[in-house]
C-alpha cells in the first residue's frame, strides 16, 4: 500500500511506499526536503507532523526527545507513515534537482596532508552525468552493504580532467572503511558510491553576510562552498571559521591563506583549542564557535554554515540563536557524525 504525503506550506505531493522511510521517498521523488545524515542522528530533517501517523525506527534520543514527538515533530528519515499524512516542512530549492545515482568510481590519488587525513580524488565514470551541489555528499556501499558518506570538496565546476571529485577523509582507528583508505586502498582501486545527498549548500537567493564555521574534516563541504562563490563572482562578506586541535590539523591551512588572499570578501580565521608548544602559535585559541561570538556579537542579519564534529554544531547553534540573535533557519548544518559516535549515543 502507497501513503500520500503532502508538504506544507509548498503543497508539493510524493508517494511512499510500504515501509519505506518519509526522506528516502522524497529524495526518490526529487522532493527538496532539508536533512543531513540520514540517520536519525543530525536532526537537520526534523518536521512537524500536521496529520496522520508514523512510526520512527531508530534514531538518537537526543535528536527527537519524547516532548518533541509528543508536540508532533518527527525525523523524515527515519519516520514510516502508517497512513496519509501531511508535514510541515520549509523545502530546500536545489535539494531534489540532481538524480541519485549508483556509480563506480577509480582512486586517481591518494595525499595524506597530515598522519590522520587522506585527501582522495575519485575518477567518475564518464558514461555518467554525476551533477551535485558544492556541499553535498556521497555514500560508499561497502561489500557488506554498509554505507559511509563524505562531503564532496570540490565545487562542480572544478571537477578537472578526466572528472573527479575529491574527499577529504579523517581516519578512525579500528573504522570499517577509514582503516582500508589508510592501510590497503591504492591508486586505480574502483569504489561503489550513491548521491548526491544532502541539504547542506549555499543559498544563492540571498545576499546576507556568511560565516563559515568548520572543524576537523569539516573544512571539505565548506571548501567546495568557497569555490563556488569564486566561480559564481560572490561578493557576500564571508568569514571562515576553521578550528582544529593543533597547527597539523590545518591540513589545508595554505589553500584557506590563499583563497583569503585571492577575495577580497573573504576573511580566513584559524583556531586551535590545544596548540602544541612547537606550534609557536600565535593566533586564535579556544572553542571555535566561542571566537566567532567573541568577533560577532550580532549574527542577527547573517547566515551560518557549520560543518563537523555534532558537538561543535549543536554548540554553534543554541549559543548562536540564544546569545547572537542568528534566527535559527539561517543556521545550515552538516554534522559528521561517525559510526562510533551513533554507537555511543
């Protein structure tokens, strides 16, 4: 039996099918729903639920807590209609205009700019049209039908010859895939992948001031964005906000100096929370989103795209929204939530 589900306020209409999930329908519908993980960890495609009934499966207590479900909120991506429904959800113009599709793809190279990063750049098939967002992600399909997603960090346009994208991958001790890409993966090894995915890119339909806050691996979507906003002749002020641990976590601290030095509206602000004393540090310390509040008081009039550890995110947003005045639909995320982290929660 197929449910319809009608979107409100857009009154856009999709079919779901028995026991498939509200978001992996409308992905499948190209209906432009936000979410991030699609994992019931993230809470980027939280909605209110204004008629019918679900079930979710599993999901993180704290990203849907029972007074918010009692209040009608559910996770699209992990809730499963029991009948007709209607959802309250602001639709993402753009998140739905790229089909998802299932392709092969050749390791061109392989860099470690640091000991726990390898920045991998993946030759896509050329009998295939693969079209994405700057910002968006990937999922590998393991052998074992696991998934792993990871941020495309290259904008479209600059995909090179033969086209590629590149993937900036942090490695996880003990990690199913991340342990393979530091110990055995070698250049011309095919790897299956699925996207793109994801509601976090630019809104290019505004003209508000930008801080782009990063840590970690995060930096990659957050890259592609930047390059974007080159291609396209931005000139939106634009703030980023890159924290790491120490000085060699900056593993593309060069790139950031020198995109900085190219626009003239861009502003590059490094930030490490535990500087090594060879690090001879003398730059910003501390937790990255408090030194974008120490700088910016008022985020009332701007927009933010933060992306890393959930921790970092969710900081960035309750203090953003409670003490700066950021309205909270100008806040986009993408956390990178692990396996360990949906393991521990």
């Amino acid at each position: 039996m197929n449910f319809q589900i009608t979107v409100q306020p857009s009154g856009r209409v999709f079919s779901v099918e028995r026991d498939e999930t509200l978001l992996g329908a409308a992905i499948r519908g190209g209906i432009g729903l936000p979410y991030g993980c699609k994992d019931g960890a993230c809470g980027s495609c939280k909605s209110k639920l204004l008629d019918g009934r679900v079930i979710h499966g599993a999901h993180q207590a704290k990203t849907l807590t029972p007074e918010e479900e009692a209040a009608g909120f559910v996770l699209t991506c992990c809730a499963t209609p029991q009948t007709d429904c209607t959802l309250e959800a602001r639709t993402v113009p753009g998140a739905g205009e790229f089909p998802v599709l299932k392709l092969p793809s050749r390791v061109i190279s392989i860099e470690k700019p640091s000991a726990d990063v390898a920045v991998l750049r993946l030759q896509l098939p050329a009998t295939q049209n693969f079209q994405f967002r700057a910002g968006q992600y990937v999922e590998f399909i393991l052998r074992d039908g696991a998934r792993r997603s990871y941020s495309m960090a290259n904008a479209p346009h600059n995909l090179g010859t033969p086209a590629a994208v590149e993937l900036h991958i942090r490695h996880m001790p003990g990690g199913k895939f991340t342990d393979h890409v530091f110990s055995a993966m070698k250049e011309k090894d095919i790897l299956r992948m699925e996207g793109p995915f994801g509601s976090f890119f630019l809104r290019e339909d505004s003209d508000k001031p930008i801080v782009l806050l990063a840590s970690g691996t995060g930096f990659a979507p957050i890259k592609a964005i930047i390059e974007r906003m080159q291609h396209l002749g931005l000139t939106r002020p634009t703030t980023l906000y890159w924290g790491c641990r120490s000085k060699a976590d900056l593993y593309l601290h060069e790139w950031a100096v020198q995109a900085a030095a190219q626009s003239s509206w861009l502003r590059y602000v490094p930030v490490l929370s535990e500087p090594k004393p060879e690090d001879q540090w003398t730059g910003r310390t501390g937790f990255v989103h408090q030194v974008v509040m120490a700088d910016q008081a008022d985020l009332s009039g701007h927009q933010v795209y933060a992306c890393g550890a959930p921790v970092m995110v969710d900081s960035a947003k309750a203090d953003f929204v409670a003490q700066c005045g950021l309205p909270a639909d100008e806040f986009f995320a993408d956390s990178f939530t692990s396996e360990a982290d949906k393991l521990s929660a």
